[in-house]
C-alpha cells in the first residue's frame, strides 16, 4: 500500500521520523489548520488525526479532554472527512484518522472508508477492533486501499504480534509501555527487549508512541525505529502557549 512505500521513502532521507496527532475539532478547526501548518512547516513527516470519540480508552488526560470538547462543540465525522481531504490536498505527507470502531460502525463500513479514498487518507488506527472481530473492516481496508494499522504492546505475547501482523499494513504502532498515552516512557533494558521482538514479529516499518515528549526521547528511538510518535505533548502546547508554539517545538525534536 502507498503508506509503507512512502514511510520507507522518507527514511532513506532520515535518521527518524516523525509523526504527530491531533484531535480533530479541538480546539476548533481554525486552530487545527494552524497547528498541521506549523508541524508540516517544521518537518513532520505523518499526521494522525483524531475523529473524536466519547470514550477513547487508549488515550491519557490531555487527548481525553481535547476529545470530549470537542464534542461537546458538535464536530461531526462529515466535518472530520472535509478536513482530512483539504490537508491531504494542501500538504504532501501522509494523513491517517485515528478513532474507535463504534464511529465507523455508526457511520458505515462502507462508506468510510469510501469516503477516506476519496480524502486522500492513507491509513487508519482503530484502537479497540481486533482482527478476530473486524473481518471485513480488514477486507474493505485491502479493497480501498488503506492501510489498517495495529499497535504491539509490551503485553503482547509473539504469537499474538504474528498474528497481528498478518492484518496490518503501512506501520506497526508499538506502544511504548503499558497503560495509556499522555505519561513519559523510559527507554530502557526491558523496552529494548520487548522493541527487538517487535522487529522480529514483522517486516513492516515501526512507530513508537506513548509518551515521546522531547528530543531526548526522540534521539533514544532513533537508529532503532522508523517513526517516532508526537501525541499529547503538541495539544499541551497549543493549550498553554497557542498554536504557534508548535513549530519550534518540532523543530527542536530532531
């Protein structure tokens, strides 16, 4: 699929990669357009984006909060898709839309993801849906062409990262640690460990996310992974400081 051919692209040209999250609707769509403004600008190589959903099981505080204001404005998924396809047409890197099965359920298999194709979205995160339990969210996936991306944990055995792997394409998002994002991780023994049976469970580029927060954690990632994954720490940042604040953050990442 286009997502793995354009992430293994990019890291011929890279030491690392970078890819950053967003909640979409959140604070408002204007700030929404500025924040991907100043990550492209500033050398983000991938954005996810959020379609907010009201229980977001993954996500620590930060991106919990962002989501339920959001709705709490009435973002809708139609409004979400617009978005996506604008940024996908202004900007040359990949979009991904981060969400939980129950929108797509709501929404239509279907019709998501027709309507991703024609956004221009080149992959989806869908935390809470299993191979096992999404049979032809997965086969609408290799239809459209959109790469169903899984996530290992440290909680993973190898048969079930193998198993996993057969559904997945574009990346493989390994989380960091066990829990939820938001809390900084540290790249130890055991995360190298458990990293070095991430690769051995798959050919696919890796993502690490949960808790990458500043250039420190990015340099502990790199050389052993393709992608490092930037969440809550850009959202704090647009809270405290505005959306310009993103960019020099960024910047100083690598």
């Amino acid at each position: 699929m286009l997502l793995e051919n354009t992430i293994r692209n990019k890291r011929q040209e890279k030491d690392i990669l970078l890819m950053t999250h967003i909640v979409l609707g959140y604070p408002s769509f204007a700030t929404n357009r500025k924040v991907v403004a100043q990550m492209v600008e500033n050398g983000v190589d991938c954005i996810e984006m959020q379609i907010p959903f009201s229980e977001p099981m993954a996500d620590g505080p930060v991106i919990l909060k962002a989501n339920q204001e959001s709705l709490a404005q009435g973002t809708s998924v139609k409004e979400c898709m617009a978005f996506g396809a604008e940024m996908a047409a202004e900007y040359d890197i990949p979009f991904l839309f981060m969400t939980y099965y129950n929108i797509v359920y709501k929404y239509g298999e279907e019709r998501f993801f027709k309507d991703c194709q024609k956004a221009n979205i080149q992959g989806l995160i869908i935390p809470d849906l299993s191979p096992e339990m999404g049979e032809n969210f997965f086969k609408l996936a290799t239809t459209y062409q959109i790469a169903p991306i899984l996530i290992y944990a440290p909680t993973s055995t190898n048969k079930r990262m193998a198993s996993l792997n057969r559904s997945a394409n574009g990346f493989i998002y390994c989380a960091a640690r066990r829990g939820v994002t938001g809390t900084k991780s540290s790249f130890d023994e055991d995360f190298d460990t458990y990293l070095a049976r991430c690769k051995a469970a798959t050919t696919l580029p890796l993502a690490v996310g949960f808790g990458i927060q500043d250039r420190a954690d990015v340099a502990s990632l790199t050389g052993k992974v393709d992608m490092a994954v930037i969440g809550s720490q850009t959202i704090r940042l647009v809270d405290e400081k505005g959306p310009e604040a993103v960019g020099p953050f960024i910047a100083g990442l690598r």
